[in-house]
C-alpha cells in the first residue's frame, strides 16, 4: 500500500454505477464536491461499473445528458486527490490503467476494507 | 445510535423505499435516535405530496409524515434533485414561475451540505439505493 492510499480522510465516496443510462454516479460526485466545499478531506473509489467513468475520451453525446466527464476534471480544483479504483472492476471490464484519464490508484478488496475503515463517513452510490 | 437514513430510490419503483421506512421504524424500535432522512436521487419521488397509490399498498409519502409527527424525524430533501424532477415546495413554485406545488412540510428541501453534517455527526448513515 502506498502513503497516498494509507492516508485515509473525512469522508470517502463510493461510486459503483456506470456513468451513462443513470444519473447516480454523477450524483454522487456532486455530494463530494459539496463535501470538499465544505472544507472536508475526500477520497473517492470507483467500484464495479462506476471504473467506467475513469476510461479517457468520454463526452456528454447525443441525449443532452452532462455525463460526468467534466465533473472529473474538475477534482482537482476542488481539492480531492484521493482518487482509487478497484482493481477486479478493472479487470471486469477489460480496462488497464492506461485507459484511465486521470491519475488513480488501484487497490484490491483488502485495501477497500482498509480505506472503508480510515473514513470518518462513507457514502456509496 | 444516533441513525440517519438516505432513500436514494424512488417509492413503488424500487425496494429501497419500502426497506428504509421499515429500517426507520426497527431502530426506533429498537430504542435508537433516528435524526433525518434525507432523500436524494430518485428518492426525493418520496416527498410528492400528491401521490395517490392504491389503497393496497402501502402509502409511503404518508409513511414517512407519520414517522416525522410520532418521532420528530426531520425529512430533508436535496433541492438540486427535487428541482430538475418537478419536485418544488410553494416557495420554489412561485420563484420559478410554476402553478401549484408537489413538495410541503414536513418535508424540506435543503442542500447536500445537510447530508454531509448528518453523515459526520451521527453514529450511523445507512442508504437505501435502487
């Protein structure tokens, strides 16, 4: 486990549902970006479907739908660099790191118990 | 236990509804604290005051007032979710120029900072997700 991953925070946000055809995981994004406004150390792991909205190259498309690409480029600036990814559901979906736009950590099932612990607030979608 | 609850389904569509009033009603039984409820995604359907469900099922939007006037359980509704779903208090009606409201008290439309101050201060946060 590296330092970055060990490092735990107030509040870790679980997105586990794809980023198109529902709009769930970009409701959960919004609730971490609120709870970074509010000044709060968050973690983010994308778990199952939810890996999908790391893969590069994404747009809104034809439905007039926001999708969540702009949001995850907005991280950043709201501070939350804690970005983590579950290994299997990479795998699961036939994704490498390569594919991710952004910089993520992956960490395996015993890690996701590590981090669920080092959180004062959990909260999935 | 100082409990919280997030309903992230919306009532007849899905369980989570259904299984979060009756986790609501268990640990209040059970002799915890339930602060709030808060509704988000499609949850927030649950605070339609004008549904009407048949008379065989059981009427949630009533399940949770009920809960609110037997136990002073707050119910919070996220205003960014109840916005773009039609979901508006008479105040939001008026501000966006609407006729007639679907969302009154006990229900309250609030922001997600709310579920944020829940979720840090108290015991448990459980969600109820489609």
């Amino acid at each position: 486990m590296t330092d970055n991953v060990a490092t735990g925070g107030d509040v870790l946000v679980i997105l586990r549902h794809g980023p198109h055809g529902g709009s769930l995981l970009r409701e959960g994004l919004d609730t971490a970006l609120v709870a970074a406004a509010f000044g709060k150390r968050v973690s983010l792991l994308f778990m199952g479907e939810g890996a999908a909205a790391l893969v590069s190259g994404q747009t809104a498309g034809a439905l007039g739908q926001k999708g969540t690409h702009a949001t995850l480029a907005m991280l950043e600036m709201y501070d939350i660099e804690t970005l983590l990814v579950e290994a299997e559901a990479l795998e699961g979906l036939g994704l490498v790191m390569a594919d991710a736009e952004m910089d993520v950590q992956p960490v395996s099932a015993a890690e996701v118990a590590d981090q669920v612990a080092a959180h004062a607030l959990v909260m999935t979608f | 236990m100082r409990y919280a609850i997030v309903v992230l389904g919306g009532p007849y569509s899905h369980q989570a509804s259904h299984s979060g009033l009756r986790f609501a009603k268990a640990l209040i039984a059970r002799g915890h604290q339930l602060e709030a409820v808060f509704f988000y995604h499609d949850g927030v359907y649950n605070a339609a005051r004008l549904a009407a469900p048949p008379q065989d099922e059981p009427h949630l939007v009533d399940g949770w007032v009920e809960l609110h006037r037997q136990h002073n359980v707050r119910l919070d509704v996220c205003i960014a979710a109840s916005l773009r779903r039609g979901l508006l208090d008479e105040g939001e009606a008026q501000r966006h120029g609407k006729q007639g409201h679907s969302v009154e008290a006990p229900f309250e439309l609030t922001g997600l900072g709310q579920l944020i101050d829940l979720g840090l201060s108290c015991d448990r946060l459980v969600t109820f997700a489609p």
